[in-house]
C-alpha cells in the first residue's frame, strides 16, 4: 500500500504532521504495515525548510520506505546543482541559499538523489501511475523528451501565461479514460 504526497515545497512542519498522521516512526520512518510513502516531486522551494525536506524525503528514499517522482522544481534544482545556468525563481533562490548553508557533501548527496530520481512510475501492478503533473495513458511508461515534459510541466499551451505569469496548462486530467489511476500534483484541481 502507498500514502501519496504531492508538492511539499519545502513545508517541514506540514510534512512532519503528515509522516505522524500517517504513521510513519523512528528514523527511517518505517510504516508498522509496511506501507510506503511515495512523494509527487517538489520536494524544495517557496517553504521555510527546503533542505530538512530533502534531508527527510532521502532518509526515507535509501531507508526503502519511500519512493519520489521528480517534479519540475525538483528538476530545476537539480539543474543548478549540476552546474546548468538557471534563473533561481518561485522559491529556488531561498532553497540555494539554504543549500550554500550546509556542507559540500550534502550538497554533493542532494544532487545525487535527484539525479537518480524517474519521472514516473507505475505501481500496484501496473494499476497506478505517478509523475508530478501527471500523463494520459499514451505516454505512460514511454521514455522520451515529450512525456518527460509532460511529466514534470503538463500540457502547456505554448507560450500563454495566465494574469500571474504561469504558464497555461491544458486540464488533460478531465476527459482521462485510461486502464490506469493516475496520481499527480504539480496544479490544484
């Protein structure tokens, strides 16, 4: 069984209060039925405590009792990490600054974690699917430069901004037939 959770951002309080609700103990935070906590990428930015999110979420990760998805704030932050030239903007530039603050080596951990991180998975038998902004049935399982965009971004609508400066995303979600649930984050809907 899995407790999904979308879109941390950087909410240790928020994230802490859920891992206690749901049961989640000790320093591995091991599950007493054995379930496993699967995060839905964004793990960093616009919260308080970035780096004790990604601190928790990779414990948990190499613990074995959590799975995660790499959302597109995650795949940014990854980016500057790895050396990429990046406009640090909606929040990242708070989580570099966190991150400077802490040692080489936990930086050096950090961008390992989200470089090993998929886009997708399919679990339960192939009954459920998760990536960050979620996929029709078409992509799923596919490996390629479109389904990983539409992974982490969703189906934008090339070029148009809303009144907030954030892209237009196509609701792909509404009219969704496929054989397999699908779990995303990434909009609120």
């Amino acid at each position: 069984m899995y407790d999904l959770v979308g879109d941390v951002h950087g909410c240790i309080d928020e994230l802490n209060d859920l891992l206690v609700r749901l049961g989640y103990t000790g320093t591995d935070y091991a599950h007493a039925d054995g379930r496993k906590l699967v995060f839905v990428g964004d793990l960093n930015d616009r919260g308080p405590d970035s780096v004790r999110v990604l601190h928790i979420a990779m414990q948990m990760y190499k613990a074995g009792t959590a799975l995660a998805v790499t959302g597109n704030h995650d795949d940014k932050l990854m980016r500057y990490l790895k050396g990429s030239d990046i406009k640090p903007k909606h929040g990242l530039a708070e989580t570099i600054r966190q991150l400077e603050a802490q040692p080489q080596a936990f930086r050096d951990d950090v961008r390992s974690f989200l470089l090993q991180l998929p886009y997708q998975l399919i679990l339960d038998n192939g009954k459920l699917h998760v990536s960050h902004a979620g996929l029709p049935e078409k992509l799923q399982g596919i490996s390629n430069g479109k389904a990983k965009s539409h992974a982490l971004y969703g189906d934008v609508e090339g070029g148009k901004t809303d009144e907030n400066g954030y892209p237009v995303r196509k609701d792909w979600a509404k009219d969704y037939q496929g054989t397999r649930i699908v779990v995303h984050g990434h909009v609120p809907v």
